[in-house]
C-alpha cells in the first residue's frame, strides 16, 4: 500500500531557535523527511534564527550534522540532502533589541506563506510576536507557532494570549502540542467517528472505566531545574494527558474541521468535575545504589515537586456519567508506554459457569513505542474439556497492518508543521482551550499547597507509588501491566 503524499505550497518558515536541542532533534530532521518525500516543495526555504553567529554555510553543516544523528534510517550519503540544504539559511537575530531584524525582513520573499516557529523560552513570545509585527514580517496570512508550556497557570496563560492577541489574530497562532499528531492519536478519531461498530457504545452504558498512561523510564535528567519548577501536572497533565482526554471524550463535531473539532474538545474540559484530594496520588522516583534520585537530578534535597502522578475524573454529562477516566504519568517508571485503555463492562448476564472466569473487551490504542490498536476479545480456549473462556487481541500494529510499502509513519512534528504551512488549525490547541485547562488544573496545584503536602517516595524501575494501585484498588479495578 502507497500512501498518497500532498505538496504543500511554496513557503518561508522562520525558527527561531533554530539552533536549538528541539530544533535539532525534531524540527529539522522532521521537515527532512517531508522533503525526501516530496511533499515539501525545493522553492521552500528554512530560516533559522537565534543568538549565535553563524553563516549560512555553518548552518547548513549543523542541519546535516543533526539530521545524520537523529535521522538514523536514511544513508549518510543520501542524494537528497544536498537539495534540502539548498533551502536552509540563518540570521543571527536578538529576539529582545534590534539586531538582525533587518536581515530577516531582507530574506522574505513576496507571495509565499510565512510562518514563524518559536521553539523558544516562553518568556521571549512576546518579544518576539511584537517585532514580527511591527516591522511588517507578519502579514494578515502570516502562521505563529508557540511550544508549550503555554502558561504555569490561568493567570499567567491569560497573560500569554493577550500578549500575543496584540499582534496576531486567532485563527494565526498555533499553539502546538507533540501528542496530537501522532498517528494513533488522529486515528482515534477515526476509530470512533468512521466505524458503526464503536460509536453506539461509546459511552457509559458500555464502557466501565477508561485508562490514560504516559510512562517514561528516563529520569529528569539535565531539566532537573526547569521540571522542578513544574511537575507532572503542569508539564504533562494540564496538556498531553488533558487532549488525549478530550478525543476520547468529545461530542462527535459537525464536521472535521478546526473550530468544529475544538469546540466539542472545549465542551469537555469545562465539563470535568473538580477533583476531590482523595482521587490523586503524587509521586517522586527515589535513589538507588546506582542511581540518583529526583531530587539530586533537581540539586534541590527538600524539593515537594512530583514525577508522578495519578488521579481519578470525572465528566458531567450524559454521555459519561458514572464513568471514570483514569489518567497516570511518570518518571523513572519500569517500561515505556503511552497508551488509553477503553475497558468495557461485563456482558449483563453470563450463561457460563464460574470456572470460565469474568472477561471483558478492551480497547487499547498505543501511542509509543510502537504505534498501533488491539482489541481484546473473549473466545474459547481451543481443546477439550468444557468451556473455558480466554481474552486474546486482535492486534494491528500500523507497519505490519498496512504493508512493507507503506512509508514510514510520519513524526508527529512532520505532520504538524505542514499543518501550519496549510493552514489548517484542527490539531493545535485555542486560547479559550488553553485557559479552560488552567482553569481546572490551578485549583488542584493550589489544594496541595495549601496542605504542605509531600510526593510518595517510589522505586526507580518500579510501576510508581503503592497509593496509585490503592486508588484503583478501591473501586474495584486495577491498571493494566506498564510493559
């Protein structure tokens, strides 16, 4: 199977740190592989722009650099390359005073689309949104691209989009999020809204609980400081684990478009009940003989910060009363794994003795590592001697499912950033969106201040902390198995 690859249009893309580990890791190697695959036009160019100075020689070895080490799969000597950096330049710009901008402004060309990525501190948005607008780089069509964290908090959110509200219209700010353009993801939409089979029971008379699990097996690492100004919950929470939450529980939209898809996500968010302290459990990976610990990694000893946490939902609506959404994200974790669980209820009534045992259907959608869907059916256990019931899945992992000549599963920073270039918002998130999230994840930071309390201690390599299996224990569940 050949997946049919659409150009995008002729366009200048500004990014700024484009020096940067994102940049390097991501952004780059990602635009690439769209240009390997002929949807990125050869008129295109690619501006990189940050503080260092550097000509556009030394920038095109950079990206080749960049590209031989994040971008594995392709040959060194790959024929393609040299055309990809035929495209790139480099402006040595100061994102707060006046230099460089006149040369940025000199390399934008006429009658192609502009987009600017700030793959930047937050603290340099508006700074860098004002002088895109008043020297005239950013016309009315013009595309802006604002890297989380947008915000620490409601107030700080609020700050954020009035400043870039300033200079930009709505429908010009993509506010990018890695975790909705992954393939699963979208397809999840798919799963629900293109097959007759799920939709009708999609809802809390079939479904009994569902699970939402992003575990890591790195520590923080070399962001020790900037995660222990965060957390779990401001870093992961408020928005990986709140959008993956909003697909599964969104109305069906009118239509498959921006606002139509954003508006039924927005319906969600404000329909999240506050969550009771009892329902959360907050965790920080430990040392170990070989190992150190969070705290050491954030060289802060008394640090209340968590790499953990897991927490019990609810929605208040029809749809979902009754129905429980589990979410749980962590550091230094035995596997990793991102995956939503949709667990079904037991069948009514069993006409099967007991020794065949309690099954229900599972609906499990892999993020990462490996990309995929499975479904967890109940049949009988091939052989003789009675009925004897077994769950096994039915099992499509993307690659094995769609052939050896499909190409490769775009990155999810692939997929976006041609969205940006087309235009097309559906999977970046709104202001209004933003805020909304804030909103219900503020009064739950602010609970745990307020009682002074500490994240539970967990073993590194562990599946997190004890409370976290008590949480579900109590109602009569348990998390499936990080593998």
């Amino acid at each position: 199977m050949v997946s049919r690859v659409i150009p995008v249009e002729t366009f200048d893309l500004v990014i700024f740190g484009g020096t940067g580990d994102l940049a390097r890791r991501k952004i780059l190697p990602g635009l690439f592989r769209r240009f390997c695959s002929g949807q990125m036009p050869k008129e295109a160019r690619i501006i990189g722009a940050a503080r260092s100075e550097m000509d556009d020689a030394g920038f095109r070895e950079l990206v080749r650099d960049a590209i031989h080490e994040f971008d594995s799969k392709r040959p060194d000597d790959c024929p393609e390359l040299n055309g990809f950096l035929e495209c790139l330049a480099y402006v040595a710009v100061d994102a707060k005073g006046d230099g460089g901008w006149n040369e940025l402004s000199a390399l934008m060309r006429e009658g192609t689309v502009r987009a600017f990525y700030l793959s930047v501190a937050p603290s340099l948005f508006g700074d860098i949104a004002e002088r895109l607008h008043t020297r005239g780089l950013a016309l009315r069509d013009s595309r802006i691209v604002v890297e989380k964290p947008f915000g620490r908090d409601l107030a700080s959110a609020r700050a954020l989009n009035e400043t870039l509200a300033l200079h930009f219209h709505e429908d010009q700010i993509y506010r990018i999020d890695h975790y909705l353009g992954k393939e699963t993801v979208q397809n999840l939409m798919a799963v629900r809204f293109g097959n007759m089979l799920f939709e009708p029971l999609w809802n809390s008379q079939y479904i009994d609980h569902i699970q939402i699990t992003v575990a890591e097996t790195v520590g923080v690492g070399g962001r020790g400081a900037y995660y222990d100004k965060s957390g779990a919950m401001r870093d992961m929470v408020q928005n990986h684990l709140m959008q993956l939450l909003c697909l599964i529980a969104m109305e069906p939209p009118s239509r498959f478009e921006p606002d139509s898809v954003r508006d039924e996500k927005l319906k969600v968010i404000r329909a999240l009940e506050p969550v009771d302290y009892h329902h959360i459990v907050r965790g920080q990976y430990d040392k170990t003989d070989t190992q150190p610990g969070y705290r050491e990694h954030a060289e802060n000893p008394r640090s209340h910060t968590e790499s953990y946490i897991a927490m019990k939902c609810h929605i208040s609506n029809w749809r979902w009363a009754g129905t429980p959404f589990y979410m749980r994200t962590g550091k230094r974790l035995r596997a990793r794994a991102s995956e939503i669980a949709i667990v079904f209820k037991d069948t009514p009534h069993s006409i099967f003795d007991e020794d065949a045992g309690r099954h229900r259907n599972t609906l499990v959608i892999h993020l990462q590592p490996k990309e995929g869907m499975e479904l967890g059916v109940t049949i009988k256990e091939p052989g003789p001697g009675g009925m004897r019931l077994i769950d096994v899945p039915l099992d499509m992992t993307f690659q094995e499912a769609l052939g050896p000549d499909v190409e490769d599963v775009p990155d999810a920073y692939e997929r976006l950033i041609m969205d940006v270039i087309r235009g097309n918002q559906t999977l970046f998130m709104r202001g209004d969106e933003v805020e909304a999230a804030w909103a219900w994840t503020d009064p739950i930071i602010e609970g745990w201040e307020a009682r002074k309390e500490v994240p539970k201690l967990y073993d590194s390599g562990s599946s997190g902390p004890e409370d976290a299996l008590m949480l579900m224990h109590r109602d009569g569940r348990k998390w499936r198995e990080i593998k």
